[in-house]
C-alpha cells in the first residue's frame, strides 16, 4: 500500500492483493486520514489483481468513515475481476468508478 | 498414505495445517495455478479467478471464524480433480455454524462484511456444508468442468 | 490431524500427492510465496530464489526418477518454519539412490543433465537423502534463516 | 513459447518459467530448426523469472543441436536469477549473453 498526495487529494495505491490480510490497513489508513475533516480520497487498484470480499468490505467502511467526515472516496481502475464483484454486489452504483487516475483525482478539483 | 492417490485418471492432493492466515496467499495461488492447467478450465480467466475466490473465502473463514481465538487450530484442505468435476474440501475442528441461518446480503445497504459465502454460493456450483457430532465440519466446493473439444472428440466414436 | 500441528510458534504444512508434474508449478509457487511472507527471509529475493529452485530440483527429481513410470506413485512434502530454521522435506517410496555416487558435474563440459543435486546442496545450507528398508526415501532441505533485527530486539533485555 | 523470425534470425521468446515442464518444448522446437542449416538462434528471457536445471540443460542442448548443423545460439535478457545460475555454471562462457535483444539480433548480421 502507497500513500501519495496530489491536488490536495489523497491517491491509496493498493498492492496486488485486497484480501483480508491488507483489509485491516486499509481500513485503519482511512480512519486516521478522515480525522482531518474533508479528506479527498482515490483509490487506485491498478495493481490490484485480486480483490475479496473482505476487500470490498473494506472499501465500503472506508467510504463510511469518509463521509462521516465530510470527506469523500472515489476509485480508479479496477481490474475486471474487481469489476465482476462491484457489479454483482451492486457496489458498482454505491462508488463513482474511474477507469482513469487522473479523471478520478480531477472529479475532485 | 491414502489409499485415494492410487486411483488412476484423476488428480488428489492433501494438505494439512493450522488455519493460520500466513498460508492464505500461498494456498490460493497453489489452488489457481493448478486450476490453471487443467484442461478444460486453463483457457477461461473468469472461472479460474471464481475458484481462487471461492477457496479464498472458504480459508478466511475457517481462520476467522471457525477458529476465532489467536492460536489456530487444524485446516485440512483436499482437492479433488474427474475428468469434469473439480472439488475442494475444507475440513475443521473449530466452531460450526447454521448456513440457513445466515441471511443474504443487503445490496441495498451493504455492511463490512457477510458476503462471502454469498460469493461462494454465487461463483461455484455446490456449496455443501456438513458438521458431525463430534466437531468436524466439513465445506464442499464444487465446480464443473466444461468439456473441451480436445476431451468430446475422445468420447464420441 | 498431527500431532505436530499442535506445536506453537511455529507453521508446518504437509501435503500429500501423487507426484505429478502438473503439481510442479502450483507447488513451487506455494513454496516461494510462504517463503516470501516469512520475517527474516521477505526482504532477501535472492534467499526466496535459491529455496524456490532447491524444492524445484526436489520434486521434479522425485517425479522423474524415483517414479520414473508413466503412473507416478505418493510423495509426502512437509515445510517446518521455526524462528531461524526452514525445513522441506520430501518423501517417496520410489527407486531409491546413493547420492554418494553422484559426481559434480564437470563444468568444463556441461551435459543436458546432472545439475539438479549440485544446485539444491549450492543453495542450502543443508541437504540429507536417506533410505529405509521399507523403500521410504526422504530428502530433507534445510535453510537458516537470518535473524532480523526487529526479532533480536525482542530476544534481547 | 513465442517463435518469430527478424532480419533472417530466428527469435525464441520463452514464457515465465524454463523448468522441466518447459524444457522438452524447447529442445523439440530447436530439434526442427536445426534440420535447417545454418540456423541463426537468439533465445530471449526476457519474461521468464525462473530458470532451473533442466532449463539450464535445455539451453546446453540446443547449443549443441545447433552447433552440429552450423549454426549457432546466442542468449537475450536473462533475469538476476537466470544470471546467477549461468555464472554458477560457467555457462556465460559457453553461451554469448546480451541484456539487449537487438544486440543479440545483430550480432547475426
Ligand atoms: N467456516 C466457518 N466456521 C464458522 N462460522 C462461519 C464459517 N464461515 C462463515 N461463518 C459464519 O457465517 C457468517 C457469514 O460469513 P461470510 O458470508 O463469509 O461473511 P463474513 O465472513 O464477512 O462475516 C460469519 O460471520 C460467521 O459467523
Ligand atoms: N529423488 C530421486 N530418486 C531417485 N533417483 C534420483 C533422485 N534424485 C536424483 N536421482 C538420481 O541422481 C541423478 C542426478 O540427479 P540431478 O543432479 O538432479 O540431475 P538430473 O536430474 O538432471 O539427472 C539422477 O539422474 C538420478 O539418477
């Protein structure tokens, strides 16, 4: 996992793998970040091969937390496998999806 | 050693461990790259990625839930492989639970957790999930194989 | 399930197959990837190169020579991982062999064959082949594993 | 395994792993080559990540194959760990190694 910062938005790169062993660091990453209040976050699963159900947990308590705090989580580039799981668990409608990093980081600006 | 390695025409390994949460990715690529060559399921990415998600699932919960405290207990992992038939078994000693007691996901409101055995149940062809009186549980996966033409040509005359 | 499994700080795996080629690769990268996840071996690519190919050189060497018919017969692979110590242990009961009898190959004129043994020793600390008179054959690959320095912290007042 | 012709030389490129499983396919390929005379070989690693002993052997092999029918083999690309295990060997003093393919190609010409 990959913390960078551009335009004043957050961008998460998350590693291979989003399973239940990197769940739990993603979602504390969040919940630090969203003690700032506003927090633009991306997350980027461009090399995200793999992502379970956990994974998909964590990216729905992520955004949560999020907006919770007037903050807001937008995602860019899921591979198919991440698309198939978003689709069928009607995630697809609950995250603006991007299949672009810079698209998902200028919907902030 | 099990008297099952000697049947011929079909592949069968067996593993045993504690369910400890290091061994998830190594088991589920071992689980894919086998997949990945057999032959009627090597050509199709999406089944592979549904088998590895599926045993994916069946893993963490047998380390999480069926074994809740921090020092593991026993997994035993068999994988079974006919011609178009693909089974994998997760046998425990941990905590049973009632399957038909476990609700659906709310799509429309969807929580942290609660979708992995809505997965599996959604990506393999069998879900099967058995507890005996004296505390074993065991989960089946099952998937079938599509033929190839390779396997129809050798069984039609 | 073992008695062994019981043990507390440390893992073991075992899994049992008939020694296909077709288990090759999926088990490989099971090796490297628990090997991967490891404290004091993760951050050494090169140390999770060398027990990759050593177990490689193993099974393949158990699929082609101790069964060297079509109808390949049971091994019995089995990984302990303590603090500082990584076992393989690979066991057959194929045609058994005197490793004592095997010569270095001469680097001077490489033939096809004959470097599997040499790497698995090169690339181990430790490599042990013995027969018993029931025909079980067990190959043991040993590597240590440096100690990291957050694991000294901790051993130290 | 990926065979391509360029400026008269014939280019293998390997998959990710050289093993035993692999081995075979590239002696037989090399076999068929060599009936031709002359063959002008550049066997490239650029994608493969492992390489073993019957990989190493393998590669002696088609050396020798080509060798006997005038032609010759010259290595591309070969990662750390194919590196290691060539120098172990001494093979980079049999086989001629390049990290560049188009050296390797036109070393031919
Ligand atoms: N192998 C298991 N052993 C014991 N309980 C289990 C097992 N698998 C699932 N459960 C129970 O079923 C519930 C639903 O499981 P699942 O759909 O995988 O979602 P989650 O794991 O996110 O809770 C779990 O919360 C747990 O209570
Ligand atoms: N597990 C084994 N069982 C029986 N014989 C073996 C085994 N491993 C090695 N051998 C014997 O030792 C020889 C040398 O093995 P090795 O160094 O791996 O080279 P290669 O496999 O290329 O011949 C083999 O040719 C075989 O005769």
């Amino acid at each position: 996992m990959d913390v960078q910062r551009k335009d004043g938005v957050v961008v998460i790169s998350i590693d291979e793998r989003l399973d239940a062993l990197a769940a739990p660091k993603l979602k504390e990453t969040v919940k630090k970040m969203s003690e700032e209040s506003s927090t633009k976050l991306v997350i980027d699963l461009a090399k995200t091969k793999f992502i379970d159900s956990s994974g998909c947990g964590a990216l729905v308590a992520s955004l949560r937390t999020l907006l919770k705090n007037q903050g807001d989580l937008k995602i860019a580039r899921p591979s198919p496998q991440a698309q198939t799981l978003f689709q069928l668990t009607r995630l697809h409608r609950v995250f603006e999806i991007y299949d672009n990093l810079d698209a998902a980081i200028q919907s902030f600006v | 050693m099990t008297g099952i390695l000697e049947m011929e025409n079909q592949l069968y390994v067996k593993i045993e461990a504690r369910a400890e949460m290091i061994l998830l990715r190594p088991l589920d690529l071992f689980v894919r790259n086998l997949v990945q060559q057999l032959p009627g399921l090597s050509s199709s990415e999406d089944l592979i990625d549904n088998v590895e998600l599926a045993f994916n699932e069946a893993f963490t919960n047998v380390s999480k839930h069926a074994y809740k405290s921090n020092q593991k207990g026993p997994v035993c992992i068999e994988i079974f492989v006919q011609n178009n038939y693909l089974e994998i078994r997760l046998e425990d000693h941990g905590e049973s639970f009632d399957p038909n007691a476990i609700a659906d996901p709310d799509f429309q409101n969807l929580g942290e957790g609660g979708l992995g055995i809505w997965f599996m149940r959604h990506f393999m062809d069998d879900w099967i999930y058995q507890s005996d009186q004296h505390g074993k549980n065991v989960l089946r996966l099952i998937k079938k194989i599509p033929c190839e033409e390779t396997t129809l040509a050798v069984d039609q005359p």
